[in-house]
C-alpha cells in the first residue's frame, strides 16, 4: 500500500497524470485538442523544449546553484547560425549540424570555464553571458540574412518519418534513452550525481569536479544548439530571439520533472513529462479564446499551482 | 524541584524511529548529563525541548505544567536556551551580532539599538576572557573566527537566552583545556543560581567533573537515570551499548614493534605547509602509525596534504621509494594513497545517493571504468561492505538511511576494492558507537597485517594506546614527542599534549 | 575549487580585507569611477552638469529596482518578477491619472495606489516563496507572468501619456536643484534609516543560514516575506521613476528591466547566497550599467556592435563584482 502511494507521489508520475488530466481538460474545451495529430504537433514543439531542457537538467543535477540561463541565447544563435550555413540546401545539413555543435560548446565551454576557474556563480556567469549572446545575436542580423532551412531539416521536424511519427520526436526520445542511461549506468552520470549531492566528498573521492562542470555547461550548450537547429527547422526561417523563451521555460520543465534546483536529485525522464505538461498547458491556452491578457494570467497562475505538487523547500521545523 | 520533565517523548522521520520512548527529568540547580551512542536520540531530544524538531507524541511539562513547544521561538518564550551542536551562527555577522541575534536590542521597536546590543554582548565576550585566543573580538566576523572560536561564541549565544532551562550538546568538542575550564566555571556558577542544565559530551572526564545525574538513552530509548557520585565509567559505557556489552577491541593494546615487511610504505621528510611545520616520519609496512595531542595541532591538516587537499610548502614525501606529491586527490588515490575523514558529512558522504554509489568512486577511478554496471560491482562491492559487518537493506538504498557508524563503514569500504599501499585515517570514528568502532579497528589491524601503511590520528587516547605501534605527539604544528614501546601510557600521552600548549 | 584545496580554518584579515569587509561596495564605487573618467575622456560634454543629471534621471528607476532586489537578496531569495512590477505599476499610475483628470491630487493619489499595488505583489511573492516554499527563481518567474498579464490588462498596448504635471516635476527643477537630486537625497536618507533597523539584520541573518537563524528563534517566514514586501515598495518606487522619464504607460516596460537589476546587485558586491552586501553597493551597480551603455555610445561603436560590446563589459564588471565581492567577506 504505501509503494503505492509512494509511486503516486512520484514527480513523473504527478506530471504524467496532470498531462492527462489536461489533455481532458484541452478536449472538451475544444474538440480536437487531445486528437493523435494534435498530440503529435504538441509533442514537436515539446521535444523542442525538451532538447534544451536536456541539457539545463544536468547542469542543475550538478549542484552548486547550476542553472544555464544563457541556453535562449545559443538557441537563437544556433538557428541563425544553422541557415546561414545551409542556406536551404540539403547538403548543407551536415555542415550545419557541425558548426551548431561547435558554437553551443564554444560557449558552454566559456561558461564552464567562468564557473569552475573563476567561481563565477552560475546564475551571474550564465546572465552575462546571455548578455553577450544577445549583442552577438544584434551583430549578426544587422550584417547577414537569417538565412533558410534545408528542406530536409524541415521535413525532418515537421512531417512523419516512421510510423507517422516526425523524425525530432524520435530524436527526442533517444535523447530521453541516451540520458538515461548516461544518468544511470554511466560512471559520468554517477559523478554528476555526486558533485551535486556533495561536492567536497565527491572531490575527496577523487571526482575530476571542474572537469566535471565544464563539460556539463559544454553539454548544455550543445543540446541548445540541437534545438536551434530544429527550431529552424520547425519554423523554416529564424528571426530576432527566437531562442528567448526557452531560457525560463526549460528550468521550469526540468523543476516539473522533478529534478531539485538544490543538485544532485532528479533525473531526465520526468523533465521529458515536464516539458510535455508545459508544452500542452500552452495549446490550451492558445486554443481558448481569451485575450493576451488573460493568457497570461492563468498561464502564471496554474504554473504556480502546479509547482506545490514539485519540490516544495523543506519545512525548517522537521 | 523539577525544572523540565519530559514523558515518552517519541519521534520518526519516515519509517526511522529516531526517538522511541524519552523520558527525562531535569532539577533546578543540577547539571544532568545525556548519555548514548550516536543515532541513539540525544540530539533529536535536545532539538524537540528547543523546539527545531517538531516530537510525535509524549508530554513536557516545564516546571510542572504541561507545555506545547510549537517552535524555537516559543521555546525561547518558556525559558529554554540551546547551543546546537552543529552551531546555529550567521558566519558574515559579527561576534556581537550573533550573540543578541535571538533578541535584538530595538530603539523605537524598528531599529536596532547599538549601544545596548554591545552592552549586552560584552557581558558574555567578558565571561571568556584571556581564554577567547587571537582574534577574537566583539566586532569580528563569526566567519573569520577559528572553529574552537566560533564554539564560544555558540556558548555565549545560549548563556544569552539567560533561560532558566539551558541545553548544551557537545559545547565541547572543539574547545581546549582551558576554555572547557572556564566553561565549566561558568557552568557551576549557573547551577548555584538554580538553572537546569542539561549536557551532553562523549568525553568521560568531562561528565565526571561537571554532571550531577546521568540519563542514559539507548538506541532510542530512556534507560536509566544515575547518580553520577554512585557509578563508575564502566558501568555507564555497558548500560549505553547495552547487551553487546563488550568492550571495543581498543581496550587491548598493540604490539610495540611489528616486522618491517619490505621497508617503508610512506616516508615524510621535513614537510612544512599550511597548519604543520617540518614534520619527518616514516611509516613501514603493516605499520600502525598514530597521531597524537590535543585536538588541530596540524595532525588532520598534514593528513590532507598528504592526500593532496592541502598546501605543501616545502619537504618530501615518497610512497615506497617513489616520490609523491599529489596536486590533488584524484592524484594521490591514483597512486595508492586512501584518506578516510571524520567528518563524513563534509568530506564522506555523497548524500541521498545510493549505498553502492557510495563504495565505487574510487574503482572507477582506479579502474578507469566508463560503464557502471550494477551486477557486476555488486560483487565487489557487497564484499568489502561484509568485511566490516556494515548492516544495510540493500546495496540501492540511500546512505542516508544509514546510522553513522554504517555510513562510515560504506565510506572505508571505498578504499576496500582496489587496496591503497598507504591509509590515512583522520579521526575516523568520530561520533559513531562502540560497536561499529570495533569493527573498524579490527579491520585497520588485519589491513595493517597485509601490508599497508596506515596513519591513524585520533582525538580519543584510548583509540591510539590500543592499537598504535608508535605514536608521534603533536604539538603547535609539529611532532614534540615519539612515544615507542613500553612509553606508550595515557600519562605520557597526556603529558606531551599538553607541555607547553 | 581553491576553496577545497585549502579550505584555510581561519584567515587573518589584512588591511585592505578590513577595509572591504567594512565597505563591500568599494570595488563598485571604484568601477564607477572608472567609467565616469572614460565618459570624460572620449566625450568631454558627457560629464557636464546636464548629462549626469540626465543619466540619473535615465537610471533612477534601474537603481531603485536594484535596491528593491537587494533586499530580498540579502535573505537569499530572488526575484524575477521585480521588472512586472515595475510595469504593473507603471500602467496602473498612468491609467488611474488619466482617468482622474491628471490634477496633483489625481496623481498623488494615483502614486498611493501605486504603493499598494506594489506592496501587494510583494506580498504574494512572499507568501508564495517564503510560506508556500517554492523555488524563489521558479515561482518569482511565474508570478512575472500574472503580473505582466495584469499589466496587459489594465492596458494593453503602449501608449497612453503621463499627465504632464507628472513627467515636468520628474524632469524638471526644484529651488534651483533638478528633481532628481531630491529623489537621490530621499533615497540616501531611506537607505540609512533602512539600515538601521532590525529587519536588515535579520534579513542578513537569514541569508546567511537560514536554518540556524529559525533555530535562533527568528521568525524566518515573517521575515523573508518582509524582504519582499520591501522589494514591492521600491519597485513601484522605481516605477514612478519610469513613469517620469517616459512619460507614458507600457506594459512591458520592466520586462528587460529585471535580469539587470539581478546584474546591478551583483556588480555592487553583494552575494546572490544571501547573507552579505550592501544597498549602495547595488545603487552602484545600476549606475555601472547606465554608465557602460554610455561610454559605449560615446566610444563611437557602430551601433550593430553596441549591444555587443556592452554585454560584455557587463559580463566583465560582473566577474569583477564576484572577484571584489568574494575578497571580501569571510
């Protein structure tokens, strides 16, 4: 009885019945919503989400008030940088795929690097960075066009691929596989877990701990740059800060999934439930017709009431 | 007449019974004495009459009125003052601050008012005076204050409830000789204005000097209260580890020489750095090397820079015949060398992870593994656990759920998988029981007998007489004596720590 | 992870230490100063009477929201939802004298309202982290979002003017002296009141552990909901400043606002744990960046690069900041 009730106060199991509950909700607000291909396009602008979110998950399980806030800014960059290098051919995917990966890791590297060799906290490191990306983002638009998808790259995000179901889904889920595993049966993923518990004694034990965090920021950067490439992909041309929204959003996806702000508890499952609950909260709220205003202020207000159900701070009166 | 009295007070946190049955009667005017292995509920009794803990069930009743203790506050309110073992200070505020912080001194109830926070605060600095040590002023930062420092200014916080009903839980572990005195001093002048005090030490000399009456709690539980005039240590240690009542294994003592098996494991020459200076020594093969003298006289701090977590400033260290000079910890564990620390929490415990993720990180370094595959190290890992009689669920339960002494023993297990030619044990059975100190000592000996080096430091005399070849007595940062063979006494022992300290 | 390796249990504290322990906003002040001598040097003018007066009046509001976030960093919280508040406010004010007529007693009105509101969303951020215990950074953000669809709602395009009685005080001259200098001299004299009261060092106190300071016996909810009630109050302060430098309503004016204000309080020496820092220090801070973009601009940097440059002399003075900040407190 009580592995039941503890299964039920899983996070991912929280998240997953509060998606169900909204794809009912979503249905008979409007017929329609909780259809397959509805639920599949939710799912592409989710794994949009969740590809970033990824990569803020382990640098939050890294602990140390790990949080990447400059994500937004290589995804933008990312996109931008993705059509310029294949200026809507296919053969330019590759390259693309290429310097993407280089960017996104240039810059996590840099954060990393602010972060171990300078004890920058990483929430004013990631912030400055941010900043800069921004500037960056401001440079590259006056001079150059935002450039054009590859076809493929579109076909690939947006129409299916095996089983009626769109390449960036699968991609998405071997992500989730890929993650999981490294979190699990990897011994990185131990001594990702062990920096964010207790960094001192990770460090006694002889853990690489500013290795460690630098590769964390370095993979950050780099499933942001993943996603900006797909982004591009999803809406055929990039423009101004396309990237921004996903720099809070993933941190909430990853808190919805269960993983604590502290480091060192969670893992990648419950943000893939996270970014889906997120992503569908949002199709609701474009669904029903109420005003910009309004959006907003059930959008804020539901985000707060789901967030009791997560990772509430522990009371000091034990 | 009874000051606080306390009636099955029990607590759980989770399926854990921390606490399963208090009871405790404290007089006015008495020093009552709490007494227990750790993870035996002294502390979360403290913290439940202090309010931080919030009890399940049972009665208190304070000068014979039945109280509800709903938090700190309201404890402060009934006259209750506490020192926290784990200390409850603001490290970027100053001496003077912390002090009046429960009750800050207010001008026009919004401000605070200067002049009378210092007034009050000198009242209580005064009371350690001349015994305080360097640097230690009203105006200083709780942060830049040594640890036997900050200690005081704990003591002086609680001596500022002015409560009738005050708390201590270990106020002594860090102090030295002549601040415990002059604690003690304050203490008694306390019991004859008619305070309760209850105390809490694992040091037997103190409890005999300073307690009144005893209360023993085992393993959750009240057992016995004594008067402390009518008893001997003897039998208050057997009612505490109760029916494995076997004295631990450091009550026999060590032989005075081992067989130097091909030559030495670790050699120190002229090591100076941050906290020791020009300390040479040489540890053979089966070796049991111990660390000796009052408490941060350099004995952990060269033990870490052995290990590579602390600063080296000039001599030489070799393992074997090579020369080692770890730059780190992943270092020195690559070449052979194992510290295990006291202070699990700090430096041991990768928390709320599982038991094996706990035992393997050094494999993985020494291995050089990629891929943690559970079945495979958990036959690895299940070994070295048994070797200590580590008591656990399973190997995927967290090490949380552990009491101390087993979460130490998963901490040494670490080392267990691939042997280190060199063990460095800095204090390592500080707060853990009887018991589990025995299993570990039985353990360091047989490690001894196949061939390590081992350094051990302990703060307890007993711990070092019992199973140190040698012992090196450190003092100011430096070895002021080597006690050899039959020189190996408690009072030689406590003669070199305290000459010219 | 220096700090690992010597994890010294003591430091002797030298001078320059002392000095920064006692004045942690030193290095900002420095920075300032700095800034002001390169405004100088690549355009003289800027540094005349006029254009400082215009800077302050540009930044007051930053600067007020800088101290607003202070506060509740000092307890170790965050608030991201500073920069909606100032919106919020923004638009409240600017709708409420409009509607009223736009005479001073509308617009005195208008600003005690504008109080209120502003206290009120520092109330619900309170309960929200302090009571509630939700992540500060999570729940702050998504209180940001109800604020700014407040906003949209009270008016949802930008646009709508000031009275002018409102924005010609705020630009304007007083016995001789612009306005804003009395705002500043108010201000200072808030801060050193503020300062002295309990509530400061108890919100200090908090930051610095906040178990210890409940197991003290401090009423560690009250408190923290305190700091963010003193983040409401001198957001909607800030807003007011806004509201007189534009001169208009925009519901997304604080938007931006927030992340720089997070950047001001570091930049002044301030720990974002909690526990340490000071208010001027963050008043320097906001000043830093009002003085960055400047220097930028009077450096001749073509505008495409402007923004560029500028993030990176943030990200540069902010390093600075944790460098300075950190040499100083224990």
């Amino acid at each position: 009885m009580s592995s039941v009730l503890s299964f039920l106060r899983q996070p991912i199991v929280v998240a997953l019945v509060f998606i169900v509950l909204l794809l009912y909700l979503g249905e008979l607000l409007s017929p329609g919503f909780a259809s397959a291909a509805q639920i599949l396009r939710l799912m592409i602008v989710a794994s949009l989400l969740g590809i970033v979110a990824a990569g803020q998950n382990v640098v939050i399980l890294g602990g140390r008030e790990g949080i990447d806030l400059s994500v937004g800014g290589v995804v933008s960059l990312s996109a931008i940088i993705a059509g310029n290098v294949m200026q809507g051919a296919d053969i330019g995917i590759v390259p693309a795929i290429a310097a993407c990966l280089v960017a996104g890791a240039f810059f996590g590297l840099l954060n990393g690097l602010g972060v171990t060799l300078l004890r920058i906290p990483p929430l004013v490191m990631t912030l400055g960075m941010l900043g800069v990306l921004q500037g960056l983002l401001v440079v590259i638009r006056m001079g150059i066009p935002s450039g054009q998808a590859a076809p493929a790259l579109s076909r690939f995000v947006t129409q299916p691929l095996f089983f009626g179901v769109p390449g960036i889904i699968w991609l998405w889920a071997v992500i989730g596989i890929v993650m999981a595993l490294m979190l699990s049966r990897t011994v990185f993923g131990h001594r990702i877990y062990a920096i964010g518990s207790n960094e001192h004694a990770a460090y006694m034990a002889g853990v690489p701990v500013r290795l460690m965090r630098i590769a964390l920021f370095m993979i950050s950067g780099m499933f942001a740059a993943i996603a900006g490439l797909c982004l591009l992909g999803y809406s055929g041309s990039s423009f101004a800060n396309v990237g921004e929204q996903y720099t809070l959003t993933s941190i909430i996806a990853v808190v919805f999934g269960g993983t604590s702000l502290a480091g060192g508890k969670g893992g990648y499952t419950g943000t893939m439930a996270g970014a889906f609950l997120l992503v569908i909260l949002q199709g609701i709220l474009t669904t029903v017709n109420i005003d910009e205003s309004g959006r907003q202020m059930v959008f804020g207000a539901t985000l707060l009431i789901l967030m009791m159900f997560y990772g509430r701070g522990r009371a000091m009166r034990a | 007449m009874s000051k606080l009295k306390l009636n099955g007070v029990s607590k759980a946190y989770g399926a854990t019974l921390a606490l399963r049955r208090g009871d405790l009667e404290v007089m006015a005017g008495e020093v009552h004495v709490l007494m227990g292995s750790n993870g035996s509920g002294k502390s979360t009794l403290c913290k439940i009459i202090a309010g931080s803990v919030r009890p399940d069930d049972g009665r208190i009743l304070i000068d014979d009125t039945p109280v509800t203790i709903t938090g700190p506050r309201s404890a402060r309110a009934q006259g209750i003052g506490i020192f926290y073992q784990e200390l409850s200070l603001a490290a970027h505020r100053t001496v003077e601050e912390n002090i009046c912080l429960a009750a800050l001194p207010a001008k026009a109830r919004l401000f605070v008012d200067r002049t009378a926070l210092k007034e009050r605060a000198a009242r209580y600095i005064a009371l350690f005076d001349g015994v305080s040590g360097d640097g230690f002023s009203a105006d200083a930062l709780v942060g830049n204050l040594r640890p036997d420092q900050r200690q005081l200014v704990e003591i002086m916080k609680a001596l500022a409830s002015e409560a009738p009903l005050l708390i201590f839980d270990e106020p002594t572990s860090a102090l030295d000789r002549a601040q415990v005195e002059r604690f003690f001093e304050i203490l008694r002048d306390l019991k004859r204005r008619g305070r309760g005090i209850i105390f809490i030490s694992h040091r037997m000399d103190e409890i005999k000097a300073i307690g009144d009456r005893v209360t023993i709690i085992r393993d959750g539980e009240t057992i016995t209260t004594l008067n402390l005039g009518e008893t001997d240590a003897g039998t208050v240690i057997r009612l505490m580890v109760g029916g494995a009542g076997d004295m631990p294994a450091s009550q026999s003592s060590a032989p005075a020489v081992v067989d130097a098996k091909d030559g030495a494991a670790l050699t120190v020459r002229n090591l100076s750095g941050a906290g020791f200076r020009n300390v040479s020594f040489e540890v053979a093969r089966g070796e049991i090397l111990g660390f000796g003298g009052l408490h941060g006289q350099g004995q952990s701090a060269l033990l870490r820079a052995i290990f590579g977590a602390g600063s080296i400033a000039t001599g030489e260290i070799r393992i074997g015949s090579d020369r080692f000079d770890a730059a780190s910890p992943r270092d020195a564990i690559r070449r052979g060398c194992a510290y295990v620390s006291g202070d699990r929490g700090r430096d041991g415990v990768i928390s709320g992870r599982p038991i094996i993720e706990n035992v393997t990180p050094i494999h993985y370094l020494r291995d050089r593994l990629m891929i943690a595959r559970p079945s495979k190290l958990s036959d690895r890992v299940a070994p070295a656990l048994e070797s200590m009689h580590t008591k656990f669920a399973s190997l995927f339960h967290p090490i949380n759920s552990l009491s101390g002494g087993n979460q130490q023993k998963v901490i040494i297990a670490r080392w267990l998988i691939d042997r280190p030619d060199v063990l460095l044990l800095d204090d390592p059975t500080k707060g853990i029981d009887l018991s589990a100190k025995a299993d570990l000592f039985a353990l360091i000996r047989q490690l001894a007998a196949e061939g390590l080096g081992i350094i051990l430091y302990s703060s307890e005399d007993a711990e070092l007489l019992g199973n140190a070849n040698r012992i090196l007595v450190f003092n100011g940062g430096s070895v002021s004596r080597e006690l050899t063979g039959p020189e190996r006494t408690r009072y030689n022992l406590y003669q070199a720590a305290y000459e010219a300290a | 992870m220096t700090e690992i390796a010597t994890s010294p249990t003591y430091r002797r504290t030298g001078g320059i230490r002392r000095l920064l322990e006692r004045y942690p906003f030193l290095p900002a002040l420095a920075i300032v100063l700095v800034l002001l001598s390169l405004n100088g040097v690549f355009s003289p003018n800027s540094l005349s009477y006029r254009s400082l007066t215009g800077l302050l009046s540009t930044y007051m509001a930053l600067i007020l929201l800088a101290i607003a976030q202070t506060y509740v960093v000092y307890a170790g919280d965050i608030d991201l939802s500073a920069g909606s508040i100032l919106s919020l406010v923004n638009v409240a004010i600017v709708v409420l004298m409009e509607r009223w007529g736009g005479g001073a007693g509308a617009v005195l009105l208008a600003l005690a309202l504008g109080l209120l509101l502003g206290l009120a969303c520092g109330l619900v951020n309170g309960l929200v982290v302090a009571a509630l215990r939700l992540q500060a950074i999570v729940a702050t953000f998504a209180t940001s979002i109800f604020f700014t669809g407040l906003a949209l709602y009270i008016l949802p395009v930008a646009g709508t003017p000031a009275p002018t009685i409102f924005w010609r005080t705020y630009g304007g001259r007083l016995l001789g002296l612009p306005f804003v200098f009395y705002i500043l001299g108010g201000l200072v004299l808030l801060l050193l009141v503020l300062g002295r009261t309990r509530l400061t060092t108890q919100l200090l106190a908090v930051g610095d552990d906040q178990q210890a300071a409940y197991q003290t016996g401090l009423p560690v909810v009250s408190i923290r909901v305190r700091g963010y009630l003193l983040c409401g109050l001198f957001s909607a302060l800030a807003a007011f400043c806004i509201t007189g430098d534009t001169a208009s309503g925009d519901p997304l004016v604080g938007g931006k606002m927030t992340l720089f204000s997070v950047a001001a309080v570091v930049l002044g020496g301030s720990a974002l744990s909690g526990g340490w820092g000071t208010v001027v220090g963050s008043l320097l801070g906001a000043l830093t960046i009002g003085l960055i973009s400047s220097v930028v601009f009077f450096m001749g940097t073509p505008s495409e690069w402007q923004n560029f440059v500028q993030g990176l002399a943030i990200l540069v003075v902010l390093m600075a900041g944790v460098l300075a900040g950190r040499r100083a407190r224990p």
